[in-house]
C-alpha cells in the first residue's frame, strides 16, 4: 500500500462513493492508514481496498464483495446440482461464474455525481 494523489489513483476514471459511516476522527483514520504504507499487503479475498478502509475507520473488516462473490458462487452451484440432469463440471464453472458474477455486480457503490 502507498499513498498516491487522488488524480493518479483514479487515472481520469470515475469515482464512486461508499457509503461507509464512522466515528473515528479523519486525523486518527489518516494516521492508521498511513501507518500501513509499505506494509499492507493486498489479497482480494482477505486484504483488498474494502478491508483496509473498515480496517483504517475502527469498522468490522470484512467486504461485501467478497462475501457476495462467494454467497453467489454457491448459489451458482446449488442451482446447477438442482436444475440439471446431468451437471459436469463447465456446467458448475459457468454457474460459479455468472451467479457469483452478479452478485459482485449487484455491491458495487454508487456513482460520483
């Protein structure tokens, strides 16, 4: 993790806001984040942005789309092993896939205006 300007972080691309709420001073939320620099290691499922800004606030860390991503895959496969006759095992991939897929889809935050 490094800090960065805000333009060379989102490259020119659109922003979006999460709507994420907390009590902890901006001053202390800056000092804990920046205490990670250089340390913080980036894992998708267990240390990705989301992880670090719950970290970094004083919320429960944990990421909606991790967990939405794997909620779906097993709906992705329970729906598979239920509905079809002979499932194999492209027929679970691609259930994995696309349920899981929309699920992650479905967390994204909302656009900045």
């Amino acid at each position: 993790m490094q800090e960065e300007p805000w333009e060379v972080v989102t490259n020119g691309k659109h922003t979006y806001v999460a709507n994420i709420k907390y009590d902890r001073p901006v001053q202390e939320v800056l000092k804990l984040a920046r205490s990670q620099i250089g340390s913080w290691k980036y894992s998708l499922i267990d240390n990705n942005c989301e992880h670090f800004a719950k970290w970094a606030t004083g919320l429960d860390v944990s990421s909606t789309q991790v967990i939405a991503g794997a909620s779906g895959a097993l709906a992705g496969v329970a729906i598979i092993g239920t509905f079809s006759e002979n499932p194999k095992f492209a027929k679970f991939l691609g259930g994995i896939v696309l349920i899981g897929g929309l699920a992650i889809l479905a967390t994204k935050a909302v656009e900045k205006k």
